[in-house]
C-alpha cells in the first residue's frame, strides 16, 4: 500500500512510520523541516518537505494514496490553539479532497466527543467535524487516552516540591496511553480496508488511580513515599503560568484535568472500552525514571 502520514517524525508518526516499511508499504513521510530528509529515509520512508498549511502541496503529496495518516501537529507559539486547528483541519480536507483520497485516519483525542469544557481537546472536536464533511470518506477518529509522556511535566514539581500536584485527586482513575500502542493502532487502521463513514477507535494502555501513578513513579526514582496532592483549577493555572505558559493555554490544560475529574472526558471512552495496549505504568516508569 502507499501510506502517506503527517507527523514528521513525532513520537507517533516515528514508530508508525518504521512499523509500516517492515510491514512492507510504500510510506512518505510528511515534514516541515528539510534537516529531517535524512533521518526519515534511514527509516525507509520518502519524505515530502512542506507545510501542511498549504493544501495544494498536502493535496499534490496525496495524490494516489491507499491510505492517509492525519495529525495536527502541536503548535504553542499561536495565540488561539481552536482556531489554529480548525486552519490545519480545513487545509487538511481540502487537500484530501482534491486528491481523491478514500481512506484517513485521524489522530484525535478522548473526549473529542464533546463541544464545550475540554480545553485544549476542543480543537480536535472541530478537526473532527471539519473531516466528516468530505464526502465518501472512510474515516476513522483515533483517540488516545491521556499520554504517559505528560507525566514528565511532573519532573519540576517534583524536584521543587516533592508532590505531584494535579487538579483532581488521587482516587481518580485515568486512561493512559503509550505513543508504541498508538503507532500500532493506527496502522492496524491504516492497512485494513475500511467502507465509507466514520468509525471511532480509542487507544490506551493501562488504567491507574493517580494515586498509583504517584507510587509506581516515585518508586522509579526512589522516592516510594512521593504523594499525589489534588490542586484547585486555580492554583493549577498559576502553577503553569509561573512555568512559562500563556495564561490561554494554562487554562486550556487546566480545563482538561477538569474535565478527567468531573469524568465529562471520559464518558464515551467508558461506554466503548478498548483492549488495553501493551505498554503499562511499570513499563513508563523507566522511561520517566530515566528522564528524572
């Protein structure tokens, strides 16, 4: 198959990209950054260097394409994150369009089901929507669970203060996600054929209390005892703010822990449950343990 993806090589699209060429397709490898030409065919991918703002370049690089893989790579420098995402999300359907393209896998997130109250998720809602619209699509919403790799933002606390502190507490359950289980997900996705419409597809690799977040990673690095301490909304967008963040994107995260502890992010993934992927906390925590 001819496999186009987004994503340069990002912690998904990197170990998607690798697992599609030995599964033998034929990928390319959409990047911004003509440094990464290199590395991208080490891996035994094309990449196609350009913006994914500029629908004619998307649609050019679609063009006969068995299946596409879409991302909305992260961006924090603009100043409305939504509207930024709708942009990237109209550019990526006209491009899809135009090519004639027939299979995409969009890379989402739990709690894109919902129009209001999830921050920062707001935006792949619109993406979602914004895609549904090309006709005789075969669509499928990938959406991961709370990534792992968020957990090292934890790192400064817990130097500085010796706590994990989140805007919802302890005894909350949350879905977490690996990027490898995700990687293997979408390609899964992406080389099984699919007939017109929309389907849905949640990806995540363990569910945990935040409480044993606390205690599987702080026994990584030696601190079994490490606590987790439940913040309010507002002490959580000060503790951002004072870390560099915009005040919009502050509470935007601010909003989706919320939002994880009212359980309104997580209600459709509770009501369609996944077959948990293979990465579980004990495995990420030597990861983080060697980032610490």
């Amino acid at each position: 198959m001819k496999i186009i993806l987004t994503g340069s090589l990002g912690n998904i699209s990197q170990p998607l990209a690798a697992l599609l060429v030995q599964q033998g397709h034929a990928v390319t490898v959409i990047s911004s950054q003509a440094g990464r030409q290199a590395a991208i065919g080490a891996l035994g991918a094309r990449a196609a260097i350009g913006s994914v703002d500029d629908a004619a370049f998307l649609a050019a690089t679609f063009a006969g394409a068995d299946a596409v893989y879409l991302m909305v790579p992260p961006n924090f420098a603009v100043a409305d994150s939504r509207a930024y995402h709708r942009h990237i999300g109209r550019s990526y359907a006209e491009a899809v369009q135009q090519a004639g393209v027939r299979r995409v896998v969009l890379l989402s997130s739990w709690g894109a089901h919902r129009a209001a109250g999830t921050g920062g998720i707001l935006g792949s809602h619109d993406v979602e929507g914004i895609l549904a619209e090309v006709p005789g699509l075969a669509l499928t919403y990938l959406r991961p669970t709370s990534f792992y790799t968020n957990m090292l933002s934890f790192i400064g606390m817990i130097r500085a203060a010796g706590v994990i502190g989140v805007n919802y507490p302890g005894s909350t359950r949350v879905a977490f996600v690996h990027q490898r289980d995700i990687a293997a997900a979408a390609a899964e996705e992406l080389t099984t054929p699919a007939a017109p419409g929309r389907s849905v597809r949640y990806v995540a690799s363990d569910e945990r209390t935040a409480d044993e977040v606390a205690q599987v990673l702080g026994a990584a690095i030696g601190q079994p005892a490490l606590p987790w301490v439940a913040l309010t909304d507002t002490q959580m967008q000060h503790n951002l703010t004072n870390h560099g963040l915009p005040a919009d994107r502050a509470a935007e995260i601010a909003d989706i822990y919320a939002s994880i502890r009212t359980g309104a992010l997580g209600e459709d993934y509770e009501q369609h449950k996944p077959v948990l992927g293979q990465v579980k906390l004990e495995d990420f925590a030597r990861e983080f343990a060697a980032a610490f």
